[in-house]
C-alpha cells in the first residue's frame, strides 16, 4: 500500500470562503495522497458530509503538501496539468537552497487553497499574490517538485554548484532514441514544478507565483498544459482517452497495489541514500499524427495499438479488464495480438518492467509549417530508477512499436523527484544535509 498522507487539519477552504469567513473557524475537505476510500468533508458552516470517493473529486477538495513522498505521484490523477521547466539563473547554491525553501512554504499555501502569501502592508507595494485564483476552489491542487541533471554538471560538464559528487546515478541523460526530434526549447531543465489539478487557472496561478518568486534564481525554460489525464493512477478511478480515442491507462499500476512503492519510490537501500523517498520522473512531448490516424481504419488502429477501441478490451476478449493474452492465436495461427502491437511491446508481463503512467493530452493549435495539429500526448512516467525502466521500455518501444507510425517524441526531460518534505522541512532538506 502506498503512503497516505493524513488529511490536513485546514485544508479545502475555497478562496472565496476563505476571504469571506475571515475570523471564523473553517474546515474543508481534504483527501490523502492516494485520494481512495470514503473521507469526511467538512463544510466551512461546520456541518459535515460523508463522500463516497474524492477521485473524481470536486473543486474544494485538497491534497495535503506535506507527507513522507510529494503529492502528485501517487495522487488519484487529477484532470489538468501545467508542467513547468525552469534553468537556474543564479551563480550560487544558497540561493537555490533558499528559493527550496520559499517554494515549500508557497506549495503548502498554495496546496490548501490559500493566496501564495498575506497580503501587503501597503497598497503602494505590488500584492504578493496575482490574485487570479481568489474564489476558485483549490481542485486537489498538488505540486511536485524535481531536479534535473544541470543541478549536478553544467551543460560543459563543470560541478557548477560543488554537487556532482550527489548526482543520483538513476539520473541519467536519456539516450537518443531513434526516430525522435526533439525541440531544445521544449526539453531539459535544472529543476520542474509537476501541478496537477481540476481547474487550470488554479494551476496557472500556482506556477505563475512559483516563477515569481524564483526572480533572479530561475527562469522558466519551457513549459507545458495538458488537459484529459491519461491515465488512471487508483483503482478508484475510470480509464479516460486519449487523442486517438482509445482506453489509456487500463493496465497502468495502481496506488493500491503492493508493489507500488518498489516500483515507483527510491529506497534508502538504493544510490543515493539522500533520494529516499524521492522517485524519477520521464517527460516526453509526443506528438500525434493526428491527420494520419484519423484516416486509418478502424481495424489498423486496433491492431496498432492491440485493443479494441471502444470496449478497451484486449483483441481476442471481451472485456476492458480482461488479461491481454499474449500467446493466443486466430485461426490462421498468427497471433491475435500482433508482434509490434504497442500493449505487446509495452507489455509488463512480457517485459518484466512497470512504470507508473500519469500523461495528459495536450494540444497547442496548428503547426504553422504543416498546417497541421500540433497535439498528442505529454507523456509522464514514474519510477524508482530509469536506467531498468523507462530506457530498456522506450529501446524497445522505438524500434517495433507499431504506434511509431503515428507519433514522433519531439520533447524529453528528466527529474530527480525530491522526498517527501515534512511539516517544518523544506524541499530538498536530505539533498543539502
Ligand atoms: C502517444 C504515445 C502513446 C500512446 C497513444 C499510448 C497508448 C496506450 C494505450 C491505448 C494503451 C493500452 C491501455 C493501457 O493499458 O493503458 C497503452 C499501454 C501501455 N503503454 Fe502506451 N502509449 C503511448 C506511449 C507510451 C510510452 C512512451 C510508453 C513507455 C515508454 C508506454 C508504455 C505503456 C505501457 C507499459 C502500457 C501497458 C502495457 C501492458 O502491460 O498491458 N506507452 N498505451
């Protein structure tokens, strides 16, 4: 079972309520790190309400900031995302280690729907919150924070910051795999922000103010929204689609799962003690060829992707649950599921590897060259070390995935996920201890 964090004892207030209720004792409703099960709502009238399940959850839930692993992981998969990639700017480590520790003040407000900081004294100063959040819910807010590879070496493989020596070794550049094209400037970054959430100007507001407060340490290098989770990270949850009208996260792991933690989260055990807790995420913008596949019949995507599209079975069942069957053949004798199907490819039972899927669709309007969609899948993996899990999976995947007919990578970044903080603690405390 994965970590679940308590519920916060002052969480859930809407914004509007909170500036409303001023000077009334107010409650909320709060939800764990893994968002299942039945938990209290309580309203800010102080009556109570029991729900049945937050994962899909309403506006004024919340997801606590602090806990053993980051929110935001293991979190019930939240509808939005704004994925933001930033360089540091500044020459000197306790700066960083400085704006670490604002960052996990503003998170934990932010986290609980409150404005990233009490107002100003003076009207003549600008207001230390934008403002645009204020009324809107918190909508599971959460925010995960990582730190790219360019925090330990410098792009001329200089220790800028003396931290080489800590450079977690699951940290690795990525291989260039074939076929991809990526864009620079939508790739890399000394550190990423991950929030996820139910409405995106929540989600705007939230790493506008994180950039805002990072002035003159970082800026930001790229960023990305996405819309549509596609996945489903609890058994709680529906499997949504994605762009190519497909089931997407059928066979992902679950929260639930008992080997979730070994998959997903870095053990004291592991290189370096300081990431315990912590975990690895992948990003890859992949682009979907969208024109090409909406022109393809519908057997050539089910054998393409090795399911049914509507029911989200595996080809040759019934079922969207039922197990893919890997070994069964039609009447010709040729595999049901063919040999560069993407679930075969993919497989976990076949590769023996798993990977906790947490992507979203995307789109950013037309390609101006083309004058086609610029849209697909900016696809997020979690795991305990991508040397044996994403890198074996993506080796794989590009060179026989029948899928790569129809998408093409054109961004990627890696992040060290920094440990759970707890109440007190700041972000990145084990990194600098
Ligand atoms: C645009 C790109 C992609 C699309 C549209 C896509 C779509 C899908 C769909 C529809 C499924 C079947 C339902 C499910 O079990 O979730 C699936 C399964 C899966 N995909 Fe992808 N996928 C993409 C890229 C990737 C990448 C880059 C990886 C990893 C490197 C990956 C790993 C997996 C895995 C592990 C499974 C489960 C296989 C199993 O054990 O049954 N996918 N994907």
């Amino acid at each position: 079972m994965a970590h679940e964090p308590a519920p916060h004892p002052s969480s859930g207030i809407s914004r509007r309520r909170l500036l409303g209720a001023a000077g009334v004792a107010a409650g909320g409703i709060a939800i764990g790190g893994v968002g299942v099960g039945v938990v209290q709502a309580v309203r800010h009238d102080g009556s109570s309400d029991a729900r049945a399940s937050e994962d899909d959850g309403p506006g004024p839930a919340t997801v606590p900031f602090y806990g053993e692993h980051q929110a935001g992981i293991a979190t019930a998969a939240q509808d939005r995302m704004l994925f933001a990639a930033f360089d540091i700017v500044a020459g000197d480590i306790e700066q960083v280690q400085t704006l670490l520790r604002q960052w996990t003040v503003a998170a934990d407000r932010l986290s609980r729907g409150e404005p990233v900081a009490d107002p100003a004294a003076s009207d003549y100063a600008p207001p230390p919150d934008t403002g645009e959040a204020t009324g809107l819910h918190p909508a599971r807010l959460t925010l995960t924070f990582g730190v790219g590879p360019g925090l330990f070496e410098a792009a001329d493989g200089s220790d800028r910051f003396g931290l080489a020596a800590k450079r977690p070794a699951p940290l690795v550049d990525l291989p260039t795999f074939p076929r991809q094209e990526l864009d620079e400037s939508r790739s890399g970054g000394d550190l990423c922000v991950q929030a996820c959430g139910d409405d995106p100007q929540v989600l705007f507001h939230a790493i506008r103010n994180l950039t805002r407060i990072g002035r003159g340490v970082v800026v930001l290098r790229w960023s990305q929204e996405g819309f549509g989770r596609t996945s489903s990270t609890t058994s709680g949850q529906t499997t949504p689609r994605n762009l190519m009208g497909f089931k997407d996260g059928t066979n992902n792991i679950h929260a639930e799962q008992t080997d979730f933690d070994s998959i997903v989260w870095a053990d004291a055990a592991d290189d370096p003690a300081w990431m315990a807790g912590g975990s690895y995420l992948v990003a890859r913008r992949i682009r979907i060829r969208i024109e090409v596949w909406d022109r393809s019949s519908l057997l050539d995507q089910e054998t393409t992707i090795g399911r049914v599209r509507d029911s989200g079975a595996p080809l040759g069942q019934s079922n969207e649950f039922d197990a893919v069957d890997l070994d069964a053949t039609g009447p010709d004798g040729t595999p049901v599921i063919g040999p560069d199907a993407h679930v075969r490819v993919a497989s976990q039972q076949a590769t023996g590897i798993s990977i906790l899927r947490r992507g979203y669709n995307f789109t950013d309007g037309v390609d101006q060259r083309t004058g086609q969609l610029d849209a697909g899948l900016f696809f997020i993996s979690y795991q305990r070390d991508p040397r044996t899990q994403f890198i074996p999976l993506q080796t794989q995947l590009s060179a026989s995935d029948a899928l790569n007919e129809y998408i093409q990578h054109v961004g990627s970044a890696v992040f060290a996920i920094l440990p759970g903080v707890q109440e007190g603690g700041s972000l990145g405390d084990s990194l600098f201890a």
